[in-house]
C-alpha cells in the first residue's frame, strides 16, 4: 500500500508498488507477514461519562435487574449525577484515555453520543467535548444528541414533568445544538422506563427539521415499534434489537437503516437474547457491529471482543463482523466513501494485527491482537 497526504495511492503486490516513482522515496512500514484491515469505525459509543458503575455490575451479578437497578435510582440517571458534577476536564482527561485505548484496538472513528447531561448547560458541555476532542487527538468522532437518553429526575417528580422535557428537547435544546453545529445525528433511546414511540417520534422529527439525521436505541428491553418508527423516519440506524420480531426483520431489510448490534450489552449484562443477526442477514438487512461503550451496559473499547461474541453469539462468520464493524458502520455514518475499505482514494485508517489469519482476531478472544493502527497516514499506536 502506498499512502501520499494520508490518503491511499495504491493497493497492490509489493513489486508493484514498489515500482512506482512516488514509493522510492517514501518512508517504508514493514508489516511482514501480518494482518492489514480497515480501520475499525464504532458507530454507537457514549464516550463521555464521570465514572464507571462497577457497583451496579456486582448488584447485577447478585442478581438485580438492570431496570431494578434504575427504578432505585441507579442506572443512567447515577452516571446524570455523577457527570453534572464533573468539570469539564475531568470529564476531558476520562475521554482522552479512553480513546487511547479504542486507538491500541484498532478502531479509527467513532460515534460519540450525549445523554449523561440532561440539562441544557450539561449537554452542551457533552457535545462541545466531542468537538474539543475531535479537533485535539487523532480519531475522528462522530458527535450524536442524546438528549432523549432518559427523563432526568427534576422533572419526574412534577406533574407532566416527561411532556415539559419533551418539549424542552424540542423547542430549545435541539434547535440549540443544531444551531452550534453540535452533533450531525439526533438518538432517543425507545423503551420500556425511557420513552415512548410517540415521543420519541416527535423528538427525532423535530430533530430532521434542524437537519440531525435520527438515529434510535431500538428494541432493546422490550417491543415498542421503535424499529418500524425507525425504518419510516429513515433513520441512519436502529441499535440493540434483542427484541425485534418477523416484520420488523423485513422492514429493516427493505431499508437503508442500519440494523447496529450491540453483543456486549447482553455479555456484560449477562442476558440469553442476543440479537437475530443471522435472521437478519439472511433477510438482506444491513448490519453493523459496535460497542456501545458506556458505563452501565457495555464498559468496553474493544471492537475485537466484539467480533469474538459476533462470532460465538450472533453466528456471524469473521468476515461478515469485520465487515460490518468496517465498511457498514461507515456507511451507517454516512463516511462509506472516505473510510471503511482500504481502497485508493480513501483515507489511510487502517490497523495492522499480530496474526497470520484475519480470522485469529476474533478467535484469540479477550486477547487485543493489534500492532499498529494508523489514522489518516500517521502511526496512533504501535505495540
Ligand atoms: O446503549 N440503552 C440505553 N443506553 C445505554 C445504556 C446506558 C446506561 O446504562 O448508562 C445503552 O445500553
Ligand atoms: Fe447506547
């Protein structure tokens, strides 16, 4: 692979590339015998909280429900707490290593979503971080309003408190955000002690009306038609699914929305139902992989442990998860022709393994493979 200005300028056998004039001078990365793949793009974080939950993990491990958890007051509203009262550096220093560390796994862009804030001044706070980060380190972020993350507690305790919220969302905050430049894509999360489909609905029209392309937590807990919402708004993406049925299957895949799994939800909250990814596939959905990086269902930064339970889990073959953590999430972020694929002309994100066969990365589990991942043609990490 040559690469000139951090994009790809050929993809050939070595002699060839070699042989080309602009190759005699450039600096020469050996990757001998290794794996080169695409740079891995996560298309579904929440990479900006205060803290992790590793209390609510050892409840659940003694067998409180994740919903249980939040109805006492845990949850995502205890990240809300714990974030308002975070600056903005602390909150800055946290997001900053964690992108470290999505970089040593090879993963090259990111979404980012808010929703820890849940108040005017603390959302803004999130979104402005995505963009201070964007701009200070080398991996590109994707910034996504998740005001709709739950109702935060000041106004539960009111009476309409949920429909004064709603219409905070829409009537302040989204035009706000959308008027900063804050966030390309607007999310609510859809569900069962979160929000309903006709909220949810008017969030993300108001949303599309400031030009935030929606995207949904979707079927996650329990059915609410949050896919089939997701599908009629065309939606960038529906996320989780555990829950999707039949029809839902064939609306997604008549669809350009994105079916995003989200394996190490279930893992980490030792749950059965997985995703149907192979129902999905079959039907012609298109899929994507992703972490969900968040701290209190999915506290990970590794795409390859990702595709080891795509792979155990979902019964995705190696190829189809690193596809669909590649070139789909690409696509589902609507960068499909810049990144996702090494071809010529994209940019040069890309991440070498330590192994003789693509398919080790995922079989080598809880094991991070990765050598070297480069962004835009600048080495980020090397083991
Ligand atoms: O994607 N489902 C909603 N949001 C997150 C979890 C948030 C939390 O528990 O902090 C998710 O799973
Ligand atoms: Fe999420």
């Amino acid at each position: 692979m040559l690469v000139t200005d951090g994009l790809i300028a050929a993809v050939d056998p070595t002699a060839k590339v070699e042989k080309l004039s602009a190759a005699r001078k450039a600096e020469k990365v050996d990757v001998a015998g290794r794996v080169i793949l695409p740079g891995f793009v996560d298309s579904h974080t929440h990479l900006i909280h205060a803290a992790s939950r590793a209390e609510e993990y050892e409840l659940k491990i003694r067998g409180v429900g994740y919903e249980e958890i939040a109805r006492r007051g845990g949850g995502i509203l205890n990240s809300v707490k714990k974030l308002r009262a975070a600056s903005s550096s602390q909150l800055k220093r946290r997001a900053r290593a964690a992108l470290e560390v999505f970089a040593a796994h090879g993963t090259t862009t990111i979404e980012a979503k808010s929703g820890y804030g849940l108040d005017v001044a603390s959302e803004l706070k999130i979104l402005s971080l995505h963009k201070e980060l964007s701009a200070e380190q080398p991996i590109e972020i994707v910034s996504t309003f998740l005001g709709a993350h739950v109702v935060p507690a000041e106004f539960r305790s009111k009476k309409n408190g949920p429909d004064e919220y709603v219409k905070l969302l829409t009537d302040w905050l989204i035009p706000e955000v959308a008027a900063n430049g804050l966030a390309e894509y607007c999310d609510v999360f859809c569900d069962r002690g979160a929000f309903s489909r006709g909220q949810s609905k008017q969030i993300l029209e108001a949303g599309k009306q400031h030009k935030l392309a929606p995207r949904l937590h979707a079927e996650q807990l329990s059915h609410t038609g949050a896919t089939r919402l997701a599908v009629e708004l065309g939606a960038a993406s529906c996320d989780h699914l555990e829950q999707i049925n039949a029809a839902d299957i064939r609306a997604l895949a008549k669809s350009n929305t994105v079916a995003a799994l989200l394996p190490g939800c279930d893992f980490h909250l030792g749950l059965k139902q997985y995703a149907p990814a192979r129902k999905l596939i079959e039907a012609g959905a298109i899929v994507t992989l992703a972490t969900d990086y968040n701290p209190g269902t999915s506290p990970t930064m590794s795409i390859p442990m990702i595709l080891s339970l795509a792979c155990t889990q979902l019964r995705m073959t190696p190829a189809e998860a690193v596809a669909a953590a590649t070139i789909n999430a690409a696509y589902s972020l609507s960068r499909h022709r810049r990144i996702g694929s090494l071809e010529v002309g994209k940019q040069a994100d890309l991440a070498v393994f330590e192994v003789e066969d693509y398919r080790e990365i995922p079989y080598y589990f809880g094991v991070n493979t990765c050598w070297l991942t480069m962004k835009n043609g600048q080495v980020i990490h090397a083991a």
